[in-house]
C-alpha cells in the first residue's frame, strides 16, 4: 500500500481538480438493507442516522428527501492521510470566494462536494490555487 503524497508544496502544485459528471445529494436514513443502494458514492453511520450521498436521479428514484445539491469535485492527487495542511488551503480559499463544501477523504484522493451553480467557480478557485499560495 502506498501512503500517498506528503509533501504540501507537491499537493498544492498538483492537484489537478476534475469535475465529475451529474449533481449530487447527502440524505440520511435509519437503515440502508431494504434500500437498492448499489450506486451509492459514500455512506457514513452517525448516532442520528446513516448519511448516503448519491446521485440526484438515483435519490428521486429512490424518494429520498434532500437540501442540498452538489456538484462533485475530485483532486487527482494522491494525498497523504497524514498530510496537515491540505484540506484548510483548499477550503479557505473556497470560503474567500463564498462557496461552501463538503469534504470526504477517501484513502487516494480528497473530494469535495460544491453547491452545483458554484461548481465553475470553483474548479476555477481550485485549479489557481498554486499559482496564489507561496509555501
């Protein structure tokens, strides 16, 4: 198993965010057995309930009730987990501009989830942000 990159200045230099396709939601549920959840990105069990972001379509397929619609933004580097560092550069920079995100860390890559009339914007922010921070 490789660790993934530790170095921020190579993180920031690299990040290479991509826009993925289609809009995105974050519901939860009480229990995920008796749901078609095949196509599910992420689930989380919190002592509330299981939070599952999927697909717009696959959520009103579904019923599934939401608030929130995102679009997806993956940083194709592969980041370190240990990293410090990474995540307040990227979110700050984010929050300067008004647009706020959602972050899940998977083991090879950040993603971050963007309201969908921000996502332009915020690919643009994110694609800049090397040539603006000096580490």
């Amino acid at each position: 198993m490789v660790d993934g990159e530790n170095k921020l200045r190579k993180l920031v230099k690299g990040l290479n965010p991509k826009l993925n396709d289609g809009e995105y939601i974050f519901t939860t549920v009480k229990d995920i057995e008796s749901l078609d959840i095949k196509e599910v990105i992420c689930t989380f069990r919190e002592e509330e309930g299981i939070t599952l972001v999927l697909k717009k379509s696959k959520a009103d397929q579904l019923g599934l009730k939401y608030y929130f619609i995102a679009s997806w933004i993956t940083l194709e580097i592969h980041s370190s987990l240990n990293e410090v560092g990474l995540t307040s550069i990227f979110s700050t920079e984010l929050a300067k501009n008004k647009i706020s995100c959602n972050i899940i860390a998977g083991y090879y890559h950040d993603h971050i989830f963007v309201p969908t009339n921000d996502s332009l914007r915020a690919l643009n922010i994110l694609r800049n942000i090397s040539n603006k921070i000096k580490l």
